[in-house]
C-alpha cells in the first residue's frame, strides 16, 4: 500500500519545496510511481522549482478542490524528467494573484469539502491508481490546507532552520499542534552551516533534536549554495546523483520508506 507524505514548516524559506521535489524524486529514481501536489496556496511556488511554464497547465489542485473536476485532469506527466526510472506527476497551485485572493475567502463549508476531497485522494490515487508515494507540499504555518493535508499524512516531514524566530516558532508548532496528532513525524535541519559526519556526534544530535522538539530527526542539510542556485534546472536525484546533498536526501527516503524514524 503506498504512503502519503507532508512536508510542512513554521514559516517559509525553510527549503520545504526543494525538499519535497528531491524526495520525490528520490523514489521515482528507484522505480516508484510517486506525484507531489502544491498545497501552498498562498504562495505557490512547486510549478517554479519544477520549472513548468504555467501557460501549459489547463487544470490547477484549485480546480480540483473546488469540485471543477477530477484528480486526473490535474496530474501533470513529469517522467520525462527522470526517464528509465519510475512515473512522475505533479498538481500544481495556481500562483495567479486572482486564484491567490480567492483561496483566502473560502469559509469553514468550502474547508469541510476540500478536506473531504484531499482525503479522497488516497483512495483514487494509492488504491485505484496504484501510486507508492504522494507528496503534499504545504503551506507554512497553520493554514487550512497545511492541517488538511497533516491529517490525510501517513508521515510529516517538518523543517526548519537555524533562525531563532524559526527555531522557536517550530518548537511551539510542534508542542501545541502536533501533539494533538498521532502522525508519524521528522524534523530535518535544513541550510545548517556545518555538519559532523561522525556517528557519535550524529547520534547525539538526533537525541538533543528528539529531547529539543519532541520528534525524531530525520535528517540535516549543510548550507549548499550551489543547490539553493538550482531550483528549476536540477533534479538533484537524476542530475546529480554523486552530490552530497542527492546522498543525504535519499537516506531520509530510506527512513521514511522503513518507517525507521524514532
């Protein structure tokens, strides 16, 4: 059966969408049928890092949720982007100014109903369509579409950075929402300015994470320049398959796959 992942963060410019891209993929890469959809209404910005020309998409997630039409007519056939491997697919937010303000006057109904759509998607994508992965990628914060797609998850990939506001507000996240939800969760350190590649020292930074926020860590991300410069021309899991950051990404695929986070 295949598994439902959110990546979520307190605020944005944490390196969420980035993260969600490569992981998924990561598991196309390994044959997997996976697609990653664009929660972030507000803001959204999968279609950028994914560099797909917006005048080609027909269809947007907005469409879908507002009951338009279905799931199929969204998903966009990425594979080309990582030929010989598995399938790629992506539903986009649109990011039109217009589409942008209408999301922010939907009332508590149109919520119920976008919550009974997103739901919906396990069925029509992992039962009917076969997929192994489904990547939501949310807005920040404490959106209506982040706690939808939260409480859909089978597993929630938080980040955050070393900026003290993040840090904090991250923590507070963490203690007063999360703790309301049995999920599966894992804190990645994204953007760090050194990291230690001995396993003592690792090892004793998953504890003062898990003892810190209350969640295992998933992983840590160095600062790399040259990844932050990429978006929209690589893959980093096709493109650059010897990077640091490719290994290091596919090692928390490893973990969310095993269910090795604890």
């Amino acid at each position: 059966m295949g598994k439902i992942v959110a990546t979520h963060s307190y605020k944005g410019g944490t390196g969420k969408t980035s993260l969600s891209v490569n992981l998924a993929a990561t598991f196309v890469k390994q044959g997997k049928k996976v697609a990653i959809c664009d929660l972030d209404f507000r803001a959204p910005s999968l279609f950028a890092i994914l560099n797909h020309d917006c005048k080609k998409v027909e269809t947007w997630l907005n469409d879908y949720l507002n009951g338009k039409c279905e799931i199929g007519q969204v998903l966009i056939d990425l594979s080309e982007r990582i030929p010989n491997a598995g399938k790629f697919y992506a539903g986009l937010a649109n990011p039109s100014t217009q589409a942008m303000q209408d999301m922010t006057t939907k009332d508590r109904k149109w919520e119920m109903r976008a919550l009974g759509r997103i739901l919906d998607l396990r069925k029509l994508l992992i039962v009917e369509q076969k997929f192994d992965y489904i990547f939501f990628d949310t807005s920040p914060g404490l959106q209506y579409s982040s706690l939808n797609a939260i409480v859909t998850a089978d597993f929630v990939v938080v980040t955050t950075t070393g900026d003290c506001s993040d840090v904090n507000g991250t923590k507070r996240m963490l203690a007063d929402f999360y703790s309301m939800f049995e999920k599966k969760t894992g804190l990645v350190l994204n953007k760090v300015t050194c990291s230690s590649n001995k396993n003592d020292d690792d090892a004793e930074l998953a504890k003062v994470v898990k003892e810190d926020y209350k969640v295992p860590l998933l992983g840590v991300l160095p600062c790399f320049c040259d990844v932050k410069e990429a978006e929209g021309r690589f893959l980093f899991p096709q493109d650059k398959p010897d990077h640091l950051f490719t290994k290091i990404i596919a090692e928390m695929a490893s973990k969310i796959e095993k269910n090795e986070v604890t």
